[in-house]
C-alpha cells in the first residue's frame, strides 16, 4: 500500500498553462523515493500539489487510501506530513526557538506538548539548542536547513517532503544533512527527496522517479536504473555530476 500517491495530476499556477500533465507518484511506506529532474520539470510542483498548496485540476491523490485532492495544508500536517520548500523559510528575525514554536502552532496552546516537541529536536540538533535564543538570520546555511528540518519535525511527520535541502550548501554540510534524512528513514519515516544531486539522490533512495516537462519520463528501483540511468538522463544532466 502506498502512504502517498498521485495518480494522474494536472496542475497549473493560473490561466491554462499545464504545468504538472498526468503525473503520478507511489510512495511506499518507510522509503526514500527520490524525484529528479531537469529545472522546470515540475518537481517542486509535485511537493506543493502533495501537501495541499495547489490543487489539481484533473486526478486524484491519496494518503493512506484516503482521498486528499484539494485538502488544506493544515489538515495534512495534522495527518502526518511535513515539508521544506526549496527557497529558505526561516524567519531571520525570530531566534531560533521562536521558528521552531512557529512549527507546533497546529498543537495550539498544549504547552507541554510543544516543549516536548522542543526538546526532541533539541536533541536530534544539538547546535539548536546551543543557539535557541539567537537569531535565526546569524546561523550559518547548514544550521537554517537544520532549522527548517526541525521545525518539520515538531509536528512528529510520518512522511517528510524535501525539496532540495542541500542546495547550496557545501558538500561537507551536505552529507551532514544526508545523514540527518538517513536517520529519519531508519527511525521508519517515509521520505520524499526533490534532488538535484543525482549521485546523492541514488545513493539514498529505494525508488527514483524521472520528471521530464512536468510528466514521469521514467521510475524504477535503484536496481533498475543500473547502467540505464545515463540514457534516461542525458538529454538534461551535466555528466560532471554523476
Ligand atoms: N509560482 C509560479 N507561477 C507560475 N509558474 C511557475 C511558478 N513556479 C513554477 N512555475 C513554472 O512551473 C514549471 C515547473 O516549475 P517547478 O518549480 O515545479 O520545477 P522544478 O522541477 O522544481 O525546477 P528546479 O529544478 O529549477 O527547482 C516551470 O516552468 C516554472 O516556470
Ligand atoms: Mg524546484
């Protein structure tokens, strides 16, 4: 059984530009299933439409069997998800536990909640708690990725959407960050991984799914993309970085 799926989404920002056409995506429980593609292929799109903030025009999606096409956001993090957009979304002027009480709003005034929230990703980000009452704006790019992650994590997620959470960080900070999803999937959280490094993207992930002008161009097991994933790729990938 798929914890998430999109059988056959077409989304548009406005008007009739067909951004995502007939995509769809089975996420297993307790995986890493990688989405990649060239820019503007819609990937980005795929996480926004899965966790409510666009509604499909056409096709259906599901969590858990359940149907959850044009769900609110809020409903879906009650549920059991979470996501980090591609763009920075701390709040530079708020310190560092002020964001990541922005995390916890959907537990309202449960004060003993919230604090238990908190000292969980306290202790999974040890520098967060170091740096609890500073502003988020004076950490460094990799200790904000943490805060976006942690602030998902207060609302304790069965299924994480990232949207590149590595980009533009340096590689050291990344494997941080890498291992950080690692241990999440081996604590049995599902993943969702938007990538641009390919390498990376298949080293982590069960599942791979190829986006290509905003439909599935190609998806498979790491398996079945041995020795095959260059074909798919060339048209669009720097070889460099494989
Ligand atoms: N807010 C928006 N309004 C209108 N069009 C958009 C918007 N965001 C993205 N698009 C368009 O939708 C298409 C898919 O964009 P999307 O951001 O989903 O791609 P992506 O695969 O995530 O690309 P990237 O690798 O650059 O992050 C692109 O043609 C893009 O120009
Ligand atoms: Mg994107």
């Amino acid at each position: 059984m798929a914890l998430l799926e999109a059988r056959g989404i077409d989304v548009s920002y406005y008007g009739d530009i067909i951004v995502l056409n007939d995509a769809s995506i089975f996420i297993e429980e307790g995986q890493v299933t990688a989405i990649i593609g060239p820019n503007g292929a819609g990937k980005s799109t795929l996480l926004k439409a899965l966790y409510g903030l666009l509604k499909p025009k056409k096709g259906e999606i599901f969590y858990r069997n359940e149907n959850i096409t044009g769900a609110r956001t809020y409903e879906l993090i009650g549920k059991g998800m979470a996501y980090i957009p591609q763009a920075r979304s701390v709040f530079p002027d708020l310190t560092v536990e002020e964001n990541l009480k922005l995390g916890a709003w959907i537990f309202k005034r449960d004060r003993s909640r919230v604090s238990h929230a908190l000292e969980v990703v306290y202790k999974r980000f040890p520098v967060l708690a170091s740096k609890r009452n500073d502003k988020a704006g004076m950490l460094s790019g990799g200790q904000q990725k943490m805060l976006e992650i942690g602030r998902g994590l207060i609302t304790e997620p069965k299924v994480y959407l990232l949207d590149e959470p590595t980009a533009t960080l340096a590689p050291i900070i990344a494997r941080e960050i890498y291992s950080f999803v690692a241990d999440l999937r081996d604590e049995g959280m599902t993943v969702v991984l938007v990538d641009q490094n390919i390498r990376q993207a298949f080293e982590m992930s069960d599942y791979i799914y190829v986006l290509e002008l905003g439909t599935n161009k190609a998806s498979g097991s790491r398996k079945d993309f041995a020795g095959g994933l260059k074909g798919i790729i060339q048209d669009w990938l720097d070889y460099d970085t494989v």
